[in-house]
C-alpha cells in the first residue's frame, strides 16, 4: 500500500544507481548493493554472511489503524522474504524504532510482540537497536544478518534463455490483507536451493513485472509468460468484478506488489518431479511454472488473443 507524495525528484531505482557509485567496498564484499541482500565473507569456512535492511512506514506500508501486531510482523517478515530470496536462514536483527509525537506505549509493545512472534518463528534473535523521535508518523527499520552455506546462495542473477520461470503462492490483490500477514518464504527456498538449485531468485516484494524484470536485467534477456499459468489471487478479481476503477486481474498480478512470494528461474527438464516432491512437502503452498526465460529482451504475456508487451516495472517509490 502507498499514500506516499509523488516526487519531483528521480524514481527509487535511479536514486539507488547513483548512490550504489558512490559505496565503498573491501575484500569481504562478495555482493554488494544490488541483489536482495548483500554477501559477506566473514572468514567462517563453507558459509557466506547475508546482510539486509528493510523500514516500514506509517501511511506508507500501513495504515495508522492497521493491527500493531501485524505491523511488527510485516517489519521483520520484510527483510526475512529478502534472506529467503537468497535461500539463506536468518539469525539476528537490530530495530530502530521512529516515533510520532503523542504514541502509545502500550501499541509499540503490541507491535513488539508481532515482531517477537514472527521471529521466534523462524530463530531470530532480535538483539538491540534504536529509538528515536519521528515527529509526523511511526517508523520502523529492522536489520537483519543471515547466513549461507557457498554452494547454495542463489543471487538475482544467473538465469539463461531456456530456462522455466517459476513463482510460489499467488499474486495481486494483497492489499485486502496479504500485504501485512504474509509467511516469508525461507523453508521453500532453502528446500529449493538442497533440491534443485534455482539458477536465480528473487522475493516479489514490488510486483511480478517489476522484480522479474531485474532477473532479465542481469541475465539480459526476455521472458514469455502464460496468462493462464499466472496464479492471481482471489482477492485481486474480487476487487476487479466490485469496481471499475480496481485493476484488471492480470494487471494487478503484475504490478500490486507486495506479495512476498518467490519467483525463480530453473532449467527445464524437471518440472513434474518438481512440482510434485514440492506439493508434498509444503502441501500449502502453491508453486506455479509461469513462463520460460527467452534470448529477446523485453516481458511477454501469451494470451488467448495473442502476445501481449508489458513494462518490466512495478512499484517504485518516489513517483
């Protein structure tokens, strides 16, 4: 969800390419700004370090009145769908904590106890941070450190033509409540990297055509999708049958964001035995083949009617 002020400025993605030169960087930086989290080696043989930082922001990522413990999980589930990206585990993250004038103690600690449970979940052990004064709206920023075993760490990029694109769950419509109650994908990734070993991956954190089309940006090639492969959320063609003015089923799978799902390439040659050794270890867990990697540029969607060109380009901040 967004009310964000749109900028004069430049977008999210052309102010990151302008600060990303200006980043200093050592030995130890395998990866640095660019994929879903930054690789770090730390010297600890057979593992590499993930490092990742994320914020939510009232008005921005939820609103004032929205659930504090769903507001505190989506603070920490954010950065835990970057680490899944890379199929790494997460270990500890740090906070800081922006407060508006007038806030109530008693929502912070319920927003807390989100946090705190989302952890536990999955071994986090949420071990310091910062609190400040944020005048206008509540703010929140989790750091989070991950680790990897080198073998397994899947990197955005990698993809090859020929390969089969792949996504988790279903998309669209995520405002209804996906966006702030979503299960961070890190048991499917990290089964992904032991049994097959994506060939690139990446979290759906700003839309199908969006972050898909950073794969395609370093692998530089194209992708065909299917229409009818696409698993749109129910919520998304709700929305569409109740209102003119929501977006089209397909367009709203392409571009809401805010999924959280994963979205991978594999070569092709074991989708069957894929999707059925997946069904039976995460039997809730939709997993979907959606299209295959192609040598030309450029995002397609095959429908009934013919192909279909369509903007590799979902949420971006600052518009």
């Amino acid at each position: 969800m967004s009310n964000a002020t749109p900028s004069s400025g430049p977008d999210e993605f052309e102010l990151i390419s302008r600060l990303k030169a200006k980043l200093p960087t050592g030995d130890s930086v395998v990866v640095g700004a660019g994929d879903d989290c930054a690789v770090i080696d730390v010297g600890v043989p057979g593992k590499w370090q993930l490092h990742k930082t994320d914020a939510v922001v009232e008005g921005v990522h939820f609103t004032k009145d929205a659930d504090p413990r769903q507001i505190g999980h989506k603070a920490l589930g954010r950065a835990l769908s970057d680490i899944a990206a890379m199929a790494g585990t997460p270990r500890w993250a740090t906070v800081t904590l922006g407060l508006p004038d007038g806030f109530d103690a008693e929502r912070v600690e319920s927003i807390y106890d989100g946090m705190a449970a989302l952890a536990k979940r999955h071994d986090v052990s949420l071990v310091g941070g910062e609190t400040v004064v944020n005048p206008e709206r509540l703010f929140i920023g989790v750091s989070l450190v991950g680790e990897i075993a080198r073998d397994k760490c899947i990197l955005r990029s990698g993809a090859s033509v020929g390969d089969g694109v792949w996504v988790t769950g279903e998309l669209g419509g995520s405002i209804a409540g996906h966006h702030i109650a979503f299960t961070p994908r890190l048991a499917e990734a990290r089964w992904l990297a032991a049994h097959c070993q994506p060939s690139a991956m990446i979290d759906l954190s700003d839309g199908l055509a969006g972050d898909l089309g950073h794969l395609l940006t370093e692998a530089n090639a194209g992708a065909e999708l299917l229409e009818r492969a696409l698993p749109i959320r129910r919520e998304a063609r709700l929305r569409a049958r109740e209102s003119e003015a929501a977006k089209p089923p397909l367009l709203a799978a392409l571009t809401d964001g805010e999924d959280y799902e994963l979205c991978f390439t594999l070569g092709k040659g074991s989708a069957v035995a894929l999707l059925d050794q997946f069904k039976q270890e995460f039997p809730d867990t939709p997993l979907s083949c959606i299209g295959k990697i192609v040598e030309r540029p450029g995002l397609k969607i095959r429908q009934k009617s013919g192909i279909m060109k369509i903007a590799t380009r979902g949420h971006v901040h600052f518009q």
